[in-house]
C-alpha cells in the first residue's frame, strides 16, 4: 500500500503551511505528541560500481513519523523535528530515528485525532493575544491576531542559560505583557532542558502555560514528594484507563522498559519516557523521590497513582516502576 493511500484511512490533513501560526499550531500539535506527520526526507546515494562510483544520486522518500522531539526556529519559520520512522516504501527506514524540517510554504500531512480545519481555515476569527514563546536556548514575545508581530527576540547561548543575565530581560518582557494582559498572555514551550528553565523564570508573569503535556498541578505533587509529605498524595491522581489499554498487552510487552536502573538511566540521558510509580512504593523507598524530581526536571511526564489490586501487583512484581519508551 502507498504510503498516501494509508494516510487516507485516517483522520489526516493535507496542509499547506502559509505563515507563522500555521507553524505554531503544528508545533504545539507536536509538542503535545498526538499528531504523526509525514515527511519527504532525502539523502545522497552512489552509484555504480563499488571500485569505481560514476555519479551521486539524490533519493527521496516519504516517511511518516511519530515525533520524538520538535524544536522551533527563532524567526517562526519552521520546525526541525526528529522522530521514529511508523511507515515508508522504503522499508528499511522502518523503526529507525530520522530528523527533517517543516517550513513556511511546505506541503505537508498530519495525522491526528484532532480535527485541524478550524485552526487552518484562512476564514476564522482570531482573538489576539500576548504570548511569551519559549525556544530551545531562547525566546521571543509575540503580539499574536492575523499574523504574528514579533516585540522582543533573544538568543541565549546554551552555556548561558542558567546565567544571571535575564533580570534586565525580565523587566522589559514584564512591562510588555502588563500591556497585553487585557488580551491574555501565554506561554508556548516544547521540551528542553533549558527552555524549562525559562518557563521558570517566565511563568509567574502570564496567565497560562502551554507547554506540551505541561500540568501545573503536577508541580504542587512533586513538591509534597520533595518535602516527603508523601502520605498527602491523593489515592487516585490521575485516570490511566486508557494508558493501560494500550501498553499492558500481550502484544506490546516488548516495548515496556521497566525498573528503577532503566528509568534513572533514561533521566540523565534525556530519553523520552513515561513512568507510573506506585504511591506504596514511594512509601518503601524514599530514595524514589529524587528520581522522579529529576524526571520532572527535564520535562518527562510523571503520573502518580495508587491503581487496583491486580494491576498495582503486576507492576510490583516488575520492580515497581514501569518506562514506557516513545
């Protein structure tokens, strides 16, 4: 089957990308990882014999891609994304990790289970609104209706993020968004490290955070495991129905990585998971807690739940904790 002719089967939309909001809206689709989103990618073959090469050909392949990582450029004009290859003609690039980009005037598909028509119709309304948009190892305030006028842009150097030069920033970005308070101020942040760093520094002054899977309660729940008062977590925090239905099956046991080595290890290296920790086992080892402060730390997901018998004993018997790898 034609890899067109399988995007046809689902819920996907044939976009071209007109300006920057198109790219925001994609950008936090992917962001939030529940869109997939195909790409012609290409690379450069020889030709001929091994001995002897004659030319270079240039090959390209649509692919379609579960995103593993979305980075946005500082002039809006597009998005490098790096993902797992679900589906090519050329099959040997199945399963593996590739990296593209998408750009201003690019054609492209997404498939999602959110119903994109209303975002990219050029008819709709638009309410304008202040936002703080949060890059790699920068950002940029955006006065955002129609079309987006960017107000304030910096870069910061990696090796500077965590320096104690944004005091001056901070104050500029306050007084701007104090005038766009009216119409609402947000920000827009992907996954990294350092722009963590700057939602913390950024946060207190806007009226929400869009930041991929981003749950501002989340942050009062590690607190209470940060001070230990660990007996104050609700029983029931977060609803995993559908998490369960999908990776605790047969079928699937080969993709779960569990226990506490494999998640610590995927902590401090940056790979993408999500983890269940059950509430009494926290309560047995304290020295969990640190582990997933720091898995918040650098922007993974964390779920803590107390679950039913049956599934609470299955994930005990496999060390407590289970990793579920993207």
């Amino acid at each position: 089957m034609l890899l067109k002719e399988y995007l046809k089967e689902y819920n996907s939309y044939h976009i071209l990308i007109e300006d920057e909001l198109d790219i925001l809206i994609i950008y936090h689709l992917l962001t939030k990882r529940n869109a997939n989103i195909m790409l012609k990618v290409g690379w450069q073959e020889k030709v001929g014999d091994k001995s002897s090469y004659t030319r270079m050909d240039r090959v390209y392949v649509d692919v379609l891609l579960k995103p593993l990582a979305t980075y946005l450029s500082h002039n809006l004009k597009s998005i490098r994304i790096t993902g797992q290859v679900l589906r090519s003609s050329y099959t040997d690039l199945i399963g593996k990790k590739l990296g593209g980009d998408i750009n201003v005037n690019d054609t492209i598909w997404i498939i999602t289970d959110v119903d994109l028509s209303t975002f990219f119709s050029k008819r709709r309304e638009r309410v304008g609104l202040g936002i703080l948009i949060l890059d790699i190892t920068g950002y940029l305030v955006a006065s955002i209706s129609d079309h987006i006028h960017i107000l304030l842009e910096k870069y910061i150097p990696y090796s500077d993020i965590q320096g104690s030069g944004l005091s001056e920033d901070i104050e500029e970005i306050r007084y701007l968004l104090s005038k766009m308070r009216r119409k609402g101020a947000y920000i827009l942040g992907g996954f990294n490290t350092g722009v963590k760093f700057l939602v913390k520094k950024f946060a207190k002054y806007v009226d929400k955070v869009v930041y991929g899977d981003f749950n501002p309660d989340l942050s009062g729940i590690l607190s209470l495991l940060k001070s230990k008062e660990i007996k104050e977590l609700p029983n029931k925090y977060v609803k995993i129905v559908h998490l369960y239905d999908e990776v605790i099956n047969k079928d699937r046991f080969k993709k779960v990585v569990y226990g506490y080595d494999e998640v610590d290890k995927g902590v401090r290296y940056g790979m993408v998971y999500e983890i269940i920790v059950l509430k009494s086992l926290i309560l047995e080892k304290p020295d969990l807690i640190e582990l997933i402060y720091n898995a918040y730390e650098n922007c993974i997901n964390i779920e803590i739940v107390e679950l039913d018998d049956s599934i609470g004993r299955y994930i005990s018997s496999l060390g407590g904790i289970i990793g579920f790898k993207y």
